[in-house]
C-alpha cells in the first residue's frame, strides 16, 4: 500500500474552477491524489495543509533544541520540536510527497519554507559529523525510494527551463535543493502560467496541467510497489 504525503501551501482557499479565488495548485493536487486513488483505491493519504496552518517558524531556540543530543534534551526542547517531528514523521511514513507549491515572488511560499525548515533538521533527516573524512553532512533519507511531485502555478509565463523568465523561479529548484539534500532526489513537476492575464491562456495552461498531472499519476502510479 502506498502511502501519500498530500502538502497544500496555497493562503488561497478552495480550488480554482469550484471557488471564487480558488487556488490552482490545491486543484492540482486535489486531481493528483484523486487519479492515483482510481489507480490505487487502497492507497493512505497523509494532508498537511501548511497554506492555512503553517508550521511555526525557525527560532533561535528551536536551533538550539534540534542541535542537542536526545539524550540531552529538557522538556522546553521536545515541546518547541514537537510541531516539527509531527512533520518528519509524516515525510518518513510517505513514498511519494505531492507538493502544491505556488509561486510568490518569484520563490514559495513563506509558509512552505518554514515546512522546509521544519523538516531539514539534523539527525533526523541529515547527518553531520564534523571528524568526517570528506563531506560532514549526508542525506538520512537516501535509498528510501521516496519521490517528490511539485505542482505549481505562477502568474506571468515562461517560467520553465529554457523560458524567458526561468532564471526568476525559485520555486522548483529550492524545494528540489531542500529534498535532494536529505536524500529524495526523484523530482517531477507540473505548472500553471498565465493566472495573471486570466485569459485564455490561462484556461489553455490549466488544460495542459490537468492532462500533465493525470498522465504524471497514471505513470508513478504504475511503477509504484505493491
């Protein structure tokens, strides 16, 4: 049984197409899960909306608490992680992550960074040993199989490699940074431009995206373990 880790980092509310101001990457990430289930009817799907409940930020002493030893840790320590190790605990019960990540100026979302701090936290899902011959830091989550799926929307267009603007986005290639470094490296993406203009383009984008992300499920689906 496949486990999916189901992230929305939209503020919007609601899915474009059924709500007023809805956010397109909800209503990416709503079809993805929904398209895997009808390849997978058994799957389990972990939601973590971090659009309308964002993780707490990264704090002097939430440092201070992740970089003391368990065995070490007072009581202050475990509570100011605990936000943080519901998080990781989720991403290690997960095989694959789908991640609607919209883009806002030219990055994500504040409240998808602070996931992202959240999560990229040493020895829980990278290593660091300073007397370590070569690199001192290694990815924890490395072999696991895990993979990552970012759906994202952006409000101008050309955003994608090899485009006019694609040295302005930051999103994919910092959410892919972060993974890659605790050891998920099996990265696809799907994108909405356009949303901007609110024309026909933008209507033609998300056609594309919607053929994209069924595709995308129908695929990772079919190489998923049973």
């Amino acid at each position: 049984m496949t486990t999916l880790l189901h992230i929305d980092a939209s503020a919007r509310q609601g899915l474009s197409g059924e709500t007023p101001h809805g956010s397109h990457t909800r209503r990416l990430t709503a079809r993805f899960v929904r398209r895997w289930l009808e390849a997978e009817p058994t799957a389990r799907v972990i939601h973590r909306d971090v659009g309308q409940q964002p993780p707490p930020p990264v704090s002097g002493r939430w440092i201070h608490a992740a970089f003391t030893p368990l065995s070490a840790r007072e009581p202050w320590m475990h509570e100011t992680l605990r936000t943080s190790d519901e998080l990781i605990d989720e991403l290690l019960q997960a095989d694959l992550i789908v991640a609607g990540v919209p883009m806002y100026n030219f990055g994500p979302p504040a409240q998808f960074k602070a996931y992202i701090d959240n999560i990229v936290r040493v020895g829980s899902t990278f290593g660091f040993d300073r007397s370590r011959s070569g690199d001192p830091y290694w990815p924890l989550l490395a072999g696991s199989g895990k993979r990552l799926v970012i759906l994202s929307s952006r409000g101008d267009h050309g955003y994608g490699p090899g485009g006019r603007t694609a040295g302005r986005n930051h999103v994919e290639a910092s959410a892919s940074t972060a993974f890659a470094y605790i050891g998920v490296t099996d990265v696809h993406g799907v994108a909405v431009e356009y949303d901007e203009f609110a024309d026909q383009r933008l209507a033609e984008s998300l056609l594309r995206a919607e053929a994209e992300v069924d595709r995308l499920a129908s695929v990772l689906a079919d190489k998923a373990p049973r």
